[in-house]
C-alpha cells in the first residue's frame, strides 16, 4: 500500500516553488533583510515549540513502560510497522485533538485522553490514532514550516497541502492497524463521540460523502486544512478494498469563492502565533521602507524649491550679471505648502544654492544646486545630496546631472 497520498508531493513542490518565490522577492525588494526574517521565523518557530514541550512535560503524562505499559507498546508496535526506528516520545493529555512536535530534532507525539478512553473497547483502533500522528513524523511536515509558511496562507494551495497530509496520514494510520474496521471505529469515534460511535452506521456515514458537492461543503472545504470527515471514511474504504476513491465533484462556483479566502485553520494557536511572527517580521521590515519612502517624497518636494530658487537665481543674473548676495534680493519667497523645507539659501560668491530639508532625519543636511556657465553662455544647474544617501533623491540629484530650467539671456 502506498503511504503517501497521491497529490502530496505534487502540492508540496507546488508550495516549496511558490514560497521561494516569495522569499527570494522579499529578498530582492528589502535588500536582503528578507533573509534576516527568515532567521527570525525559525528562532520563533523552535521557541513555541520548546514551549510546549514544556507545558507537555509539566501537564501530559509521559508514556513509557513504567507508566501506561499498554500504549507504550503500542507505539513501539506502530512506530516498527510504518519503519520509524527512532521512537518519539508520547505524552497523554486532556486536550480536543492529538498533535505531534518536533524540537531540535527530538519528536513527541501527543494522544488525546477522551478517544483514548472512547476506544478502550475496541483497543486496536487506537493503532490507527498513533499510526496517524506517526505520518506528520514519517513526512516531516513539520520541518518545512518555516520554509513554506509564505505560500502556506495562499488561496486554494496552501489548504490543498494540508489536505493532502491529512489523507496521507490516514493511510499511515490504516497501515498501523490489523483491520480497516479498526480504522474505521477510530474516525467513528472522533466523528461521534466516546459512546455514539459504537452505534455508528458506518456505510451510512461514508454514503455523506456524496453530499460534499454543494457550494458551501465544497467552498468550506477548499479554504480549510482538514478534509471533511466523511470524505477521510470514504477514502479509507475504497484504499483498503483496492479501489479508487471518487469523491463527488466540488461545486464550481466555490472554487472561485475560495480563490478569493486565504487559508484557514493555520495549525491552531502556534500557527497563529507564528503568523503574529512572520507578520511583525514583516512590519519591521515594512517600516524602514515606508519611512524612505516618505523621505523620498518630502525630498522631491524640496528638490521644486530648489528649482523654483535657481529660475530666479537664473532670472536675476540675466538681468544684473551678477549673483544675488541673497535669494531674497533675486525675488525668491519661501513657499512651501508641503512643509518639505525649513530654510533656503546661496552663496553669494559661489552662486551654489543649499535647501534644507524639514525631516528631522535630515536637520543640517541639504540639497545643492551648483552653477556652471555653459559654452552657449546659459547656466546650467547640477543638483546633488550633502550628506544626503543619493537613493532618497530624485533621479536627477542622484546622477549630478543637470537639474532645474535653463533660461536664455
């Protein structure tokens, strides 16, 4: 039997390839600092999981032969039928769902109490439960997380993923049990509750699987990460009968409605948190790029004080030659509506005119716009940053190229 679902790796090199690309263009747009986010992701990544291998190991009770001889050995079982030979740790605890964590190269598998409780009855159907969490290790699905957790949140993509390891895991937990109606009592028990699913119609509940072809069966499932559980029944009935599972089709509608919902269901509250982290990442490297850019603007708009100082610098000198001892006496009023300048000035010797930009960042910087008398006897005005990182300034201030207006005498 194949352990691994058939669409898994075809979707994860489909993420792999989509979260590289967007790693490399964040790279590519913040010089690199992308990298450095990289590395922090991970840093938060193995401090949550070291939190919880903590609170596992002051609230769970650890699994071995001295405490629940049983399960141990049923793991041990397990663990050898899908060829893990490096055992993971177990813990049992009181919580709505089993999760398995990986610290460091350490693995633990955490079993939830109450379906433990639920399948007292019927004990091997509890392989199923272990065999399923063993996938997640088997696969390393937790070890790409930080790597795809870019594209993990995009539309349609990153929902399909997590679907497919779902199925994948199933097989792994079909794998690890004697029988499929021992599988089939674990996912009736996780569907009906600890005393219910004894009475479960088992045929009855795979045939729901038919009605997953609505609009909102098929969008809810397209934006979320566990595949319904009908469909995980009916999936493992045909695998273990050899037949092809052919689940109803999804409604067309709801797959442009999913297009536009980014995934749900990212690993619960560490997913969230490492959102939280990928988002503050990102704003830490937003905000320096904002900030230039609002410098940029502020030092466009007093490159056009400067232009509009040297039209009458220009103006004066054809009219008197010679250069004005001060703006104001070559007819210039600062006026500045953008508040980008706080005091323009020129040399009377020299003729260079300085702007000085009102960014605090800036104070006692500025802008210089040099003259030089051309062959045809009209001055040209080069413009460039005292002080100033040439990328904040426009174009023309960056190259020292000519900047302003040429006016005929």
């Amino acid at each position: 039997m194949e352990l691994v679902y058939k669409h898994e790796r075809m979707l994860l090199r489909a993420l792999l390839a989509a979260s590289l690309l967007i790693w490399c263009g964040l790279a590519l747009a913040t010089l690199g600092q992308a990298l450095a986010c990289l590395v922090f992701i991970f840093a938060i990544t193995v401090f949550m999981q070291a939190a919880l291998a903590a609170y596992l190991k002051g609230t769970g009770v650890h699994i071995s032969y001295q405490q629940f001889p049983d399960l141990k050995a049923r793991i041990d079982v397990c663990c050898r039928r899908l060829g893990l030979e490096r055992i993971p740790e177990a813990y049992l605890l009181r919580r709505p769902s089993a999760l398995t964590v990986m610290l460091l190269g350490r693995r633990y598998i955490v079993l939830q109490a109450g379906v433990l409780d639920a399948l007292e009855e019927r004990a091997d159907a509890i392989n199923f439960y272990i065999g399923h969490e063993i996938g997640h290790i088997t696969r390393r699905h937790q070890r790409w997380l930080p790597l795809l957790l870019p594209a993990a949140a995009l539309p349609l993509l990153g929902a399909a993923y997590a679907r497919a390891c779902a199925y994948t895991c199933d097989r792994h937990g079909l794998h690890a049990c004697d029988d499929l109606r021992s599988a089939q009592s674990a996912l009736a028990a996780l569907a009906a509750g600890g005393r219910r699913w004894r009475q479960l119609n088992l045929d009855d509940y795979a045939a729901q699987a038919r009605q997953a072809c609505g609009f909102w069966m098929s969008f809810l499932e397209l934006v979320n990460s566990q595949p319904w559980p009908v469909k995980r029944m009916a999936a493992l009935r045909a695998l273990a009968s050899g037949a092809e599972a052919l689940p109803a089709a999804r409604h067309r509608l709801a797959w442009l409605a999913a297009m536009l919902v980014p995934r749900l269901g990212l690993a619960g509250a560490a997913g969230g948190l490492l959102a939280l982290a990928l988002l503050a990442a990102a704003a830490a490297l937003a905000l320096p790029r904002l900030g230039e850019f609002e410098a940029r603007t502020q030092l466009a708009r007093a490159v056009r004080v400067g232009q509009d100082a040297t039209a009458a610098v220009d103006r004066y000198y054809y009219a008197n030659g010679r250069i004005p001892a001060s703006l104001r006496e070559a007819g210039f009023a600062l006026a500045d509506p953008g508040l980008a300048v706080v005091d323009a000035r020129i040399d009377g010797d020299s003729g260079v005119v300085r702007i000085y930009p009102a960014d605090f960042a800036l104070r006692g910087k500025a802008i210089a716009f040099t003259p030089a008398l051309a062959e045809n006897k009209r001055v040209a005005w080069r413009c460039a940053g005292e002080d100033i990182p040439a990328r904040l300034l426009p174009p023309a201030c960056q190259s020292n190229q000519p900047a302003g207006t040429f006016f005929d005498n």
